[in-house]
C-alpha cells in the first residue's frame, strides 16, 4: 500500500506539473483562454509560479511549501473572483485542501474544446485522487474520460501513460475486491 501510495504520488506530481510546461506557457494560455482581469491576473500569475515550483521542487517540504503559496495565492484570486478553469485547475491540485476545484474546472471545460487540454488534466488528476483513496470504481470513469480526449497542448503520450497506469490500477483493484466479496458471500 505504502508503494502504491508513494508512486501514485510521483505519477501526480508529474502530472500536476503538466508534463513540463512552465509558468510562462500556463500564464500565456490563461491570458488567451482564460478569465484574465486584473483585479486577479497577479494572484493568478503569482499562484502559477508556485505551482510550477512545486513540481520541481526536489524535496517533498520544498514541493508542500510551493503549493501551498500556490493555493494561497489561487484562493485570493477566487474570492475576488476568478472562475478561470485552468486557475482553477492548479488550485484543485495544491494546497491544504486538495481537490476542491477540480470538478468546477471540469464542468467549466465541458463545451470549451480550447480547453480540452485543461479537462484531461483534471479528469486524471480527480482519477488519481479517488485511487488514492482507495475508491477504485469511482476512478475509472475518470481515467477514462482523460484517455478519451485529445489536444495539441498535451503530451498525449506522457498523460496517456499516466492514465492508463491509473485505469489497469483502478480496474484490478476493483477486479480483486469483487473476488474478495464473492470468496466471502460463499463462506
């Protein structure tokens, strides 16, 4: 369970970091495609910095402490008023409390294609949230969901590999548990 956990979160980490991409590459897609005012831009700016750093932060204190800023600064620009999906996408994948924005960015990318890119990395990363906590049938639709979409500003590769780790994970898990029930209804 301890190695499960440990590369789930590696495989996160990648994932959260978006395969790479920098501050700049995010910040110049928020600015295009995104909810950009400048009652927030700087929060937002600013959050992006920190998220980023955290996934290339060498240390798990190092990684913790970026997103936490990350989230801090994300947070701000939400009750100011930022709605932007890919803010609130880097928000649901930092800070104390992980996850919360993530299916409000999901919906928001829904009917948006220019946006597909930011619905596949929520689609895993809420994947791997519910693997981690051990909610395997509750994973795979959204494993699936990020296999099944595609954009140009996606290393497909990198994230199909991600999400298939999670989906066959996901599936066995779920594969076991159900033999796991019916050795136990027979007895």
């Amino acid at each position: 369970m301890r190695l499960r956990l440990a590369l789930s979160t590696l495989i996160f980490l990648l994932s959260a970091t978006a395969f790479g991409y920098d501050a700049n590459w995010w910040y110049a897609k928020y600015q295009k495609l995104g909810d950009a005012n400048p009652k927030w831009d700087a929060l937002v700016r600013e959050g992006m910095d920190h998220w980023v750093k955290g996934g290339e932060a060498l240390s798990d204190v190092e990684a913790r402490a970026e997103f936490d800023l990350a989230a801090e600064a994300l947070e701000k620009a939400y009750a100011a008023g930022c709605r932007c999906p890919i803010a609130l996408f880097m928000d649901g994948t930092s800070g104390c409390f992980p996850w919360l924005r993530l299916p409000e960015s999901l919906a928001l990318t829904e009917k948006k294609p220019e946006l597909a890119f930011v619905r596949i990395f929520c689609a895993n990363a809420l994947g791997w949230k519910y693997d981690r906590a051990g909610q395997f049938k509750e994973a795979i639709p959204y494993f699936e969901m990020a296999l099944s979409l595609s954009s140009p500003d996606v290393d497909e590769d990198a994230v199909q590999e991600d999400a298939k780790a999670g989906l066959q994970e996901a599936r066995e898990e779920v594969a076991a548990s159900g033999s796991w029930t019916t050795a136990l209804r027979r007895s």
